[in-house]
C-alpha cells in the first residue's frame, strides 16, 4: 500500500494571461502601407489611440511604453532617417506593431518542480514551476510559477501576474571549436562554408558570425551561389538557436520563453528541470526540452542560476535524439549522466564528459507490463535517494491511457536496476479521464523533501496539480 495524498489545488489555463510581443507582417509592403495610413492620421488621433491603449492593457505605463518604443525599434528601418519623431509618435507606431498573446489559453501541463534558488524562510521549501503552455495556433512556451511548502507539507502557490514578458536577446559569446563540433555533427560543415571560420576568434559574437559570412560569401564568388548560400544560410541557424536571453523583470510569473529561434519556430515542449549540483558544490539548473518547427523535432537545453537569464544550446551528437531526455542531478564517476528514449518505445541511458553532446547510449528498461505495453520513458530527472537514483516513469497502455510508474537505480551503478513497480503508482481516475487529451496523466519532474515525494502532474493535458507520496512507500514496492 503506498500512501499517496492528492492536494486540492488545480492550476487551469487562463486565456486572460497575455504575452505582450512585437506584431510585425511577413511582408515589407504591408509594413510600408501601416505606416503610411499612421502617418496620413494627425497628432490627436495618435493621442486618442495611445489612450484608449493604456487603459486597455493593464500594465504599468512606463513598463508598456518601454515595451511599445522596443516594438517601435523592430520597424523603424522602413521609416525615412530625416523624420524626426517624438517619443509619443513612436509609441503611437509601436502600438499598431504590438499583439497580446494568449500563451497559455488553451492547456497548461506537463509540470516540472526544483528548489527555488533563495531559500530565504525557515522552515519553508521556496519552489519554482515550470510549464508547458499551449495558446493560439497550438503553439508551446516555457511558462513559471513558484511557491512554498511548510512543514506540514501544506503547499502554496504565489499569484499569476495577468501580463507577461518577453525577454531580451543578449549577446551571446560562440566558442569557435564548440560550434565547428556542432556544425560536424549536424552534417553542415561544408567545403563552402568553412572559411568562415578563418575570420573569426577562438570566442565570437553573432555580429561578428555575420561579418565573417559576408566576408566568406565575396571571397567565393567561383562557387554555386545556391551551394553557398545554402551552406552560410545552415551556419547561421545554428547560430540563431544557440542564444542567450534575459529578462528586466522580478517577478517570475511575468517570465515566459516563447519560440524565438528557427527550431522552435512551432513551440517548446516538456521541459524537464533539474538543479545540477557540481563536484565543487556550486549549482545551476538545467532543462531539457523539445523543440518543433513543424516538421522536425530537436532535443535542446535551457541553462540558468537564477531563472532571469538563460542560455539556449542546441543538443549534439547520435545519442541526442527523440523526446523525453533528463539529465541527472550530479556526475557520477565524473561523468554527465542522462536518461533518454531513442527508439519511441523504451527508457537508455548515456554518459558523456560534455552536457551538450551525447554519442553512446544503452538500454536500460524496456515495456514490460500492461500499463507500458505501449511505450515507456521518464517523468524527469531521477532523483537521488538514501537506497539510489529514483526515477518517476511513464507508461502507455490500452486505449493510449497514460499512467506513472516508478523505478530504482544503483546509486554508482546507474545503469543497473534494483527495481521497478509492477503497477502504477498513479493513473487517471473515471472523473480524470477527460481533458485536451483523454486518458493520459504526465509530469516532467517531481521532487524529494525529506522522504516525501512532491509531485506536480497533469491530466488530461490540460490542468495541473500535485500529489504527496511517502518515498518509504514506494522503495518498499520496488524492492
């Protein structure tokens, strides 16, 4: 029997949370034609639609100017230079170049729960959630919410902010050998494109990429132009998936990380974080995700110590492949230890001196019983226990029902199991089976407090919450 307390809380999609982010139309003639009808309007009528702006979207004023001058930024190039215009004009402009987003008004799921980085109350375990969102095109973000556990294990969720940010690229230093490993490993570096890397340093900003691919385009005026393009064109969408971003707001639930690179141009999926712990006691978090551009999927990492910046690198090698990869919270025997499913079916391990490239892996489980007959894989990192590394599961069933299971690993030996559940420790119940998905509970890490699991999950995909569940309980099911 394992002891298992469902909490009442349910966080639900709210189509009343809004992402604030610049609206710019694909084609350069239509940004032309705005323009021109903004420009043929008067003074008045840009201060009545500045007005009618600033009491319809509830957001601090000077926060919302910055954010419409910034918009403004994005289409000021199509404006004649000699123009001079005041601060109101641009915000003015800005506005028309401006959407809200509903990011999350269609589900919010697939949880994923770490200690929040200042443990500042005693008695009290500060936490960070994060999200899978899904709004308007079925497109998925990174959203965040924190809150507190006491003593008595009674848990609180601080409030959503109504409005949320997009953060700021930053400049991002490439390290030259890194990137030409990455350009290697994904089949793009070329005869044609590497005398790129003659003009560039051992570290190397995106600007600087770009000089460097101008430099190499008039220096190879022999070759194809569609051969070289092409390969210059690879190069740079490397470059523009492995960025850095950083956000100018304090509150976390106004933080969101939408797609902004060409691999995420169709969302960002499942994150899983993980506080990693060095052998020097620092710490940092990681998360893997999935990235989708509509047609291909790419496992990538979010890299951050305080959740405001994060850096974004794209995953490498023949072992970074297929969804559901979580990285372990420490080395083991010096190396960077992940879980994976490389074949849609069952759970791998790998091992690699480098957290950005993976190349071996080894089957560690495969589906066994009738709950996971479909397909088996993790709900997060695993987490480190007194008796090993426990490892919450997923399986899929009859009729693709979706239910948690539960394993454990050698705590040396990882790729050795000591045991695993023959039933789920959760599945949906007769209430539980409907949603956006039917059928299906998931959760994308959970956590260890004492010897209580905390653990966020989703049903349905599409409402998220948490249960309680004794660690002793489950070891003793295991074993």
């Amino acid at each position: 029997m394992i002891t298992i307390k469902k909490l009442p809380i349910r966080i639900v999609p709210s189509s009343e949370r809004t992402l604030i982010r610049p609206f710019v139309p694909g084609n350069p003639s239509q940004v032309d034609h705005i323009l021109m009808r903004i420009f043929s309007t008067g003074l008045e009528e840009h201060e009545k639609v500045l007005e009618t702006v600033y009491e319809r979207i509830d957001v601090p004023n000077p926060i919302l100017k910055s954010i419409l001058i910034r918009n403004f930024d994005h289409i000021k190039h199509r404006i004649s230079s000699n123009l001079e215009l005041s601060d109101e004009q641009k915000e003015c402009i800005g506005a028309y170049f401006t959407q809200q987003y509903a990011l999350e008004a269609t589900a919010l799921f697939n949880p994923s729960i770490v200690p929040h980085p200042v443990q500042d109350k005693e008695g009290v375990t500060k936490f960070i959630l994060s999200l899978r969102a899904i709004g308007e095109g079925h497109i998925s973000s990174i959203t965040f919410m924190e809150g507190e556990i006491d003593a008595d294990f009674n848990l609180t969720l601080n409030k959503n902010s109504p409005v949320i940010y997009e953060p700021v690229r930053k400049s991002h230093l490439y390290d030259k050998d890194i990137f030409i490993k990455k350009s290697n490993e994904l089949g793009i570096l070329s005869e044609p494109n590497r005398k790129i890397f003659d003009y560039l340093s051992e570290q190397f900003t995106f600007a600087e990429l770009e000089q460097a691919i101008n430099k190499t385009r008039n220096s190879n005026i022999l070759i194809n132009s569609a051969d070289l393009e092409n390969s210059l064109k690879s190069i740079l969408i490397l470059a523009l998936s492995n960025f850095t971003v950083t956000f100018s707001t304090d509150n976390i639930t106004e933080r969101a990380i939408y797609p902004v690179s060409p691999s995420q141009s169709n969302g960002l999926e499942d994150a899983r974080f993980v506080k990693f712990t060095e052998d020097d006691g620092s710490s940092r978090y990681y998360a893997t995700f999935t990235a989708y551009d509509g047609t291909t999927i790419m496992p990538e990492m979010l890299e951050t110590t305080d959740f405001k910046e994060f850096r974004v690198s794209t995953l490498n090698g023949p072992a970074a492949k297929n969804k559901g990869m979580a990285l372990f919270p420490r080395r083991i025997n010096g190396a960077y230890m992940m879980l994976s499913r490389q074949d849609n079916e069952s759970l791998y391990i790998m091992a690699s001196d480098n957290p950005y490239f993976w190349y071996d892996y080894h089957p560690l489980v495969k589906p066994t019983y009738n709950w996971e007959i479909i397909q088996l894989g993790n709900c997060g990192s695993p987490i480190e226990i007194d008796e090993g590394w426990l490892v919450i599961t997923h399986g899929v069933g009859a009729v693709r029902s979706y239910a948690l299971g539960a394993m454990l690993l050698d705590k040396d030996e990882p790729w050795r199991v000591i045991g695993r559940m023959k039933s789920p420790l959760l599945q949906t119940t007769k209430e539980e089976r409907f949603g956006y998905v039917p059928n299906v509970l998931y959760s994308c890490g959970a956590m260890a407090i004492g010897r209580t699991l905390v653990l966020p999950y989703a049903i349905g995909d599409v409402v998220t919450t948490f249960a309680l569940i004794s660690i002793d309980d489950i070891v003793h099911n295991l074993k």
